[in-house]
C-alpha cells in the first residue's frame, strides 16, 4: 500500500468543486446494483472508500442530498450546486467518517482502478469483468479481503467512532 503521502485531486465538471485525497483510498469497489446503476446513470458506480478527513475539499462548496438505497438508511450524496455532477458520498449505515469518493470525478482515474467488483448478480451483460479483480454477485467480507494496511485504517476509525 502507498504512503499517505501519495495524492489524488479531482471536482466536478464546472470546477467549482475541487478537493485532494490525501492518501491512496482504503479500497475501491465497482458497485454494479442497480441502486447504483440508476444513481450513476450507466453501468456501474465505482467508489474509492477514504477517511473524511483524508478528503480536503480545495475549492467551492458541495450540496449533500439524502438519496434512497437498498438499504432503506440511504446516502448522502456530495454534489456541485452548479453543474451537479456528485463527488462523494456517505452512506448512512457508515456515517460520516467514510466518503466513497466518486473515482469518475477523480482528475486521473485511471490511478484507482476497482479492487472488487460487487453485485454482480445485476451486472449489465456486455460488461466484461477482468480475470485478475475478485468478484461477488452481492456483497464481501471485508476482513478477508482488504489488505492489512487498509483493515488497520478502518479499525482506527471505528475506535473513534467508539
């Protein structure tokens, strides 16, 4: 895993919305239930999980909007209040310590490509998944599948949350 000291920047569309992770994300899933299909508007959602404080918003200011999800606690999706375009969000069943940050909006995404693939069972069928990425048609175990250094992070901010 990369030192915390290994940035990413990204914002939306207009540029209004600009913000730095300070570290590589916890992980990163391709979500492809169809909750994140509708939110996304294509195929998939694909969310890098990262500490809220590791999350520094640069420029302008986001709108948080409580969307519905499967899990009936909903999200709260981070938006430009200009062009729209979602950042981030947190999903109520994990609070506010975690955003899942919209790699999409990320300035180069091709730097956080997803380390599972999840919901599967909704998968689009002309999506093709790769061979060397782990794949479940509903949800995983964390514990067995986060590296160490990430399950260590996540064990921090759930004594926190204590």
């Amino acid at each position: 895993m990369a030192s915390t000291s290994e940035t990413y920047e990204g914002g939306c569309t207009c540029r209004h919305v600009r913000y730095r992770l300070s570290s590589k994300p916890m992980f990163v899933n391709c979500c492809h239930c169809r909750w994140c299909q509708r939110q996304s508007g294509t195929a998939f959602a694909l969310n890098a999980m990262i500490e809220a404080d590791r999350v520094e918003l640069l420029e302008g200011e986001v709108e948080t909007i409580l969307t519905p999800s499967a899990s009936g606690k909903g999200q709260k999706i981070a938006r430009c209040p200009n062009c729209r375009i979602a950042v981030w969000s947190n999903y109520v069943a994990a609070g506010d310590a975690i955003r899942f940050v919209r790699v999409g909006s990320l300035d180069e995404p091709d730097r956080v490509p997803p380390d599972v693939h999840i919901h599967t069972v909704s998968k689009q069928p002309w999506v093709v998944l790769p061979e060397n990425v782990p794949v479940f048609t509903a949800s995983y175990d964390a514990a067995t599948l986060w590296p160490a250094e990430s399950l260590k992070r996540r064990a921090a901010l759930m004594a926190a949350k204590a």
